[in-house]
C-alpha cells in the first residue's frame, strides 16, 4: 500500500490562484494607466523603469509585464489542480472507496508491492489514464487537461524549447479545462 501524506494545508487552490491572477492583472492594468497619463502629460512616471522611455516602449513593458503574469498564473493553475487530483487520489485509496476508479487506484498500488520498483504515483499514467479507462466521460478532457499538462512542463522548466503544443493557453481558458475536469472527475478545489 502506497505510504500516507501528510498533506499541506498551505497549497493554493484553483479558485485562489485565479484570484490572485485577477488583483495582479488589475495591478499591472492601473500602473500602465497611470504610466500613459504621466508620459502624455510630461511629468515623470511613478515606475522608474519607464523614465525617459516613449510611449510605445512603456507599452511593450507593460505588455511583457502581463505576458509573463499570464504565464505564472498559467504554471501555478495546472499545478493547483495537480495537488487537487492528488490529494482525491491519495484520500480514495486510504479511505478504501468502493467505487471502480478506487478500487482501480489500490490496485495500482498493490501492483508496486510494499517497496514497488517505483515510488511514485504517476500523474498522467496511474491517475488520469485511470479515470479515463474507468469512466469513459472524462476521456475528452482528460486529454484537453493532458495537452495542458505539457505547457506546465514547458513553463516550468525555462521554456529553453520551442513548445509543440497544438494550441496557446491562457489563464480563463485553463480555469475552463481545469473545472472540466476537476467537475467530471468529482475532484473537490475549493
């Protein structure tokens, strides 16, 4: 049987990550106001970083600013929702559940035996390939959730790639994957 967690009470949720997104995007919105009024009106901008810069290149500062604030949120969603998914993996299996994608679980756990060739539950291949085999209705967006998975690797490992990823993410299109598959999966993020 896999080994008990002690799982962190200080783990970010997906709601408050998108909280958190939303203050800093407004944040950095009200800074480049302020900065615009103070370059068309002559007087020196709060930011430093924007003394003696033009219009345009205030700008492109701003726009780097909410590019990269877009791409945090983005790494901290996905792995809210990983510690989500695992924390309901790891609370079926201890709790024993009676249901098929539990069941499916402890025998995953079973099969690596009391010091398993392997350690570690795998997210994509022991958890969500689980739910998908287990519960056809999660497969679509399991796949969505998958894909999503490999910006997070990208993001968090220095983007020094050029990404394959069959689409662009954002924060409010990954809060829809993500509550997808949080929903369909009865996977409690609050």
């Amino acid at each position: 049987m896999i080994r008990r967690v002690a799982v962190s009470s200080n783990r970010s949720t997906v709601p408050e990550v998108w909280r958190h997104y939303q203050a800093m995007h407004a944040a950095i919105a009200r800074s480049a106001d302020a900065a615009r009024r103070s370059l068309t009106n002559g007087t020196a901008p709060d930011d430093l970083e924007l003394l003696g810069k033009s219009t345009e290149e205030a700008n492109s500062y701003f726009e780097s600013l909410f590019d990269e604030t877009d791409k945090q949120a983005c790494l901290f969603l996905i792995a809210a929702a990983e510690a989500a998914i695992r924390v309901d993996f790891l609370i079926r299996v201890h709790e024993r559940r009676k249901d098929h994608v539990s069941r499916a679980f402890r025998g995953i756990c079973s099969s690596m035996g009391a010091h398993g060739s392997r350690m570690r539950i795998r997210l994509e291949d022991d958890i969500l390939d689980t739910w998908a085999a287990e519960i056809p209705q999660t497969r679509t967006c399991i796949v969505a959730f998958k894909a999503a998975l490999r910006y997070r690797n990208w993001l968090a490992h220095g983007r020094y790639w050029v990404p394959k990823l069959g689409q662009e993410y954002d924060p409010s299109g990954l809060v829809q994957i993500i509550s997808e598959v949080l929903n369909r999966m009865g996977v409690k993020n609050n």
